[in-house]
C-alpha cells in the first residue's frame, strides 16, 4: 500500500513540475524573431564572361525574442543557401543547376550535397562593430546565358531590378512557369518567387 501511495505521490508531483512556467517541455521552443535581412544587387545591366556580380547583405545581429518582449543578440552565426539554374529551351524543362558555371567569391561557403550543382551555402561573417551580420558574395560567371539567382524569398531586396520578362524567352508544356531537370529527373517545378533574380551573361 505504502508503495502505491509513493508511485501516486510521485505521479502527482511530475505533473505538477510539468504543468509549470520552470518545468516541462514548452509547445513552442523558439520565441525568437529574427530581424529582416536587407539583400543589394546590382543585376540591371549585362554582364560578361568574368565580370563579377556581387550580392551584399546585412540584419541585426539581435532578434526579438517574445519571451521575454526584448531584444536579444543572436548566438549563433547565420547562412543562406543561394541556388544558381540556367535558363535552357526545351518542351518538358526550362532551367537546369548551374552552380558550377560560376566561381564563387566568399568568406564561408560550401555546396549543398542535395545533388550536383544544386546550390551553395553561404555563411555571414559578423560585424561586432556595428552589430551586424553580413553577406558579401562575388558570382563570376564562367559562360554566357541567361541564369537565374535564387535567394531566401523572405530577405527584404533593396531597389532590385529582377528582370522576370527573361523568363518569357523560355515557354514550357506544364501549368507551372519554372520546370528544372535536376539529378537526371523533372521533379522540381514552381512558378516565380520573390527571390528569384534573372540574370544574362553576354560574351
């Protein structure tokens, strides 16, 4: 009996441990908003076969954290994943990875191991001085065409031409305006996002 008692007392009191602000497991781990990444480029003219396009962005190393209605610095370093697609004619498909048609400029990077070509990941680097973190990626495209740069669409893009009626150029037989032949496969398909940026590359 004495042991029933102690199992019930036990019982009881994990679930008022659990039930508590201190104790248990919260629904919802993440109370932190992060501040918006602001996202320069200049894409509105062509470049050439070793010219480099460069994409610069910066946000606040502090995010709000609604736990506690204030502003806390950031602990760990942020990245984004940029995906590089060349624009290609074809009945089935209009765009196929092209990562590799490019010689990446940056601090911190490695490719994605998705598939071949897919994207690259691109780290920040931390501005202490000013609390920021920020990007600075150089792109130097290594043949012509007509490419399009795929950021993070929730990024806030700063006076950007991004050249959508390039697209036009490249009509496909599918509901969906952006088809990609990607590891062998036309599974990928969507229509335009925000992050999308349209560039061309001449001799």
């Amino acid at each position: 009996m004495k042991k029933i008692f102690r199992f019930l007392q036990i019982t009881v009191l994990m679930h008022i441990l659990m039930s508590t602000d201190c104790g248990g497991f919260p629904e919802n781990l993440n109370t932190q908003v992060e501040s918006e990444t602001k996202i320069y480029m200049n894409n509105s003219i062509n470049f050439k076969i070793n010219d480099t396009i460069w994409i610069n962005g910066f946000r606040s190393m502090k995010n709000y954290d609604t736990s506690i209605s204030d502003s806390i610095i950031q602990n760990f370093t942020p990245y984004t994943n940029i995906g590089i697609s060349k624009l290609v004619h074809n009945t089935n498909y209009n765009l196929v990875r092209a990562a590799n048609k490019f010689e990446i400029i940056s601090i911190q990077m490695s490719p994605e191991d998705f598939c071949e070509n897919n994207s690259i990941r691109i780290m920040s680097s931390n501005d202490d001085l000013n609390k920021l973190f920020r990007y600075k990626i150089g792109l130097i495209p290594t043949e012509k065409g007509d490419f399009v740069i795929s950021l993070n669409d929730k990024f806030l893009f700063q006076n950007i031409n991004k050249r959508n009626d390039i697209l036009v150029d490249y009509p496909i037989n599918d509901p969906y305006k952006m088809v990609w032949e990607i590891c062998n496969q036309t599974v990928p398909r969507r229509d335009l996002l925000k992050g999308d940026i349209f560039v061309k590359i001449i001799e």
